[in-house]
C-alpha cells in the first residue's frame, strides 16, 4: 500500500496511563497533567477488553457526579446501567448511553444477568459549562445512531455533527465524538478546523501519516486541521473526539466536575450523606477518597 504522506496532520502523542476502574483494567487518555480537556472532553477511559459473565464482570459499584456527562460506548458486549434516577438500561455496541449530572447524580455500571463473554468499550466524560451544569440531573439512551461510509470505514455519529450527520444525543458544546471501524485502506475523515481533537485506537493500528497509533496512545489535534487521513493495514476500531476549545477551567477531583473545591467539598458531603440520592443495588459502593485540602476524616 503505497500513500502520498505529504500535508497530513502530526499529533501530539502521549501514553495513558493504566489504571484499575471496578474490577476493569482501563487505559486513561484523558485527563493528563499537561491536557485536561480536549473541546470539552475532559475523561476517556478505554476499558478492556476483558471478559465477564452474567453475575460478574466490570462492577463498578455506585458513586456521584456533578457537573458533567457520561457517554458510554461499548465496541463489544453489554453492561447494565443503573442511576439515582431510577433509570435501569441495558447498552450494547452500537447504541449510547448519555447521562447528564448536573446539580448531582449517582450511578452503577454491572453485569447485565444474562451476557457473557468479552466486553470492551470507552467511558467519556464531557464537562458541562456554566449554562447548564446548575440543571437537574437526566438520562438519555439512543439505539440508533447515523452511520456513513467514508473510504475504507463506516463512521457512527455517537454525539454532535459528523460529514452532516446529526447524532439525536444531547450537547450542552460545540463538540463532536465518532467512532470508527476500518476496513483495510484509506479513509479521509473531514474535520471542523474550530474544533481541537484527539484520537484513540480500540482495535488494532492506524497510521496518520508517518505516526502509527496503536492502543494505549492517545493522539491530539490543535485547530486548524480540516481533514484526518486513516491508514489501516488490517482491520481497525478508533474513536474521534473534538470540540470547541472549552472556555472554562475546570476541576476534576474523583469523579466530580466543579469551578472550585468549595463546590467539591458540598458534592462529596452530599454523597458521604446520601442526599444526592441511591441506587439499587447489590453492588458496595465505589470506594470513596476524602479531598486532599480536607485532611484525614
């Protein structure tokens, strides 16, 4: 397979760092110390792959959120999602789960009763802006995404606007997340030169033009750039991420996302104290770090 590698992009490419979500090892490309957002993206966890069985498996018991989204996306196998909302919702590849915090929500993320086999997929977080963060906490799942075919791939629309397809998920920004699968070849993806980005691979190796990306590397994007060129020599899943650089600074500590530790502080009381709210469930809750400015409570 000879390309002309001439005017492609060149990424920023760094490693995730492992860690251990539940009973999931994940590969976390985002946040990192010298990047907390990327648009406003501001988590990415590839999970897996790993295998589970109908009782057992990711079991990452209840914990909160405030301030952002969760969009889960599986490329392989089912969880079972359940929230503080009374929401239970089974997810399988192709469909996503969007849930937005807000003022406060907590969740479970557990074997499904009936699935088993290997399971893989990536948890997003996208932080929520000053508009909306203050908002009631809700849930939204969505079976059917827009799917187009762009050389050698087929692009699913999980969130925001891709090549003028529309995913039907909530946005609160500018921002766009598709998930790729490419057949071996080129394909060219078209992308919003507003928009910053960055880019994973779940399955297998993706060139962009003299860089190789394999999983585990975490490619970004600055502005400007207006087209992705995807080399793959063999089948390959990646995930695009982008957006509108976010216009606020954030604090992320666990799993919260806040503007200050005081607001951190009432989200963590809140949770300590039950009045963010329950799931049912048989799973213990995620073990819960205290605030380091708080000291040994």
């Amino acid at each position: 397979m000879t390309e002309d590698l001439s005017g492609a992009p060149v990424a920023e490419v760094t490693d995730a760092r492992e860690s251990l979500v539940g009973a999931t090892k994940v590969r976390r490309a985002l946040p990192m110390r010298h990047r907390r957002t990327v648009g406003p993206w501001c988590f990415e966890d590839h999970m897996g792959p790993t295998h589970v069985t109908p009782t057992a498996g990711l079991d990452v018991g209840p914990h909160p959120h405030i301030g952002l989204q969760t969009v889960t996306w599986l490329t392989e196998g089912e969880i079972l999602h359940k929230d503080s909302l009374g929401t239970e919702q089974l997810i399988r590849p192709g469909q996503v789960n969007l849930m937005t915090a807000g003022t406060g929500v907590v969740h479970s993320e557990e074997a499904t009763g009936s699935y088993a086999g290997r399971l893989q997929g990536v948890q997003l977080w996208v932080a929520q802006p000053e508009a909306t963060r203050h908002t009631e906490p809700a849930f939204e799942h969505h079976a059917t995404l827009p799917i187009t075919e762009l050389g050698s791939s087929d692009a699913t629309v999980i969130t925001g606007t891709f090549e003028a397809h529309i995913s039907p998920a909530r946005q609160d920004w500018a921002s766009v997340g598709v998930e790729g699968r490419l057949r071996t070849g080129r394909s060219v993806w078209p992308l919003n030169p507003e928009f910053e980005h960055g880019l994973i691979v779940v399955e297998g190796e993706v060139r962009v033009g003299e860089q190789i990306l394999t999983p585990g590397k975490f490619a970004y994007y600055a502005p400007g750039i207006s087209e992705l060129p995807l080399d793959a020599r063999e089948p390959a899943v990646v995930l695009l991420v982008g957006g509108k650089p976010f216009a606020e600074q954030v604090l992320i500590w666990w799993n919260l996302v806040a503007r200050t530790a005081a607001e951190i502080d009432d989200a963590y009381d809140g949770w300590r104290n039950g009045s963010i709210g329950n799931v049912d469930t048989t799973l213990p809750a995620m073990p819960t770090p205290v605030p380091p400015w708080r000291g040994v409570t």
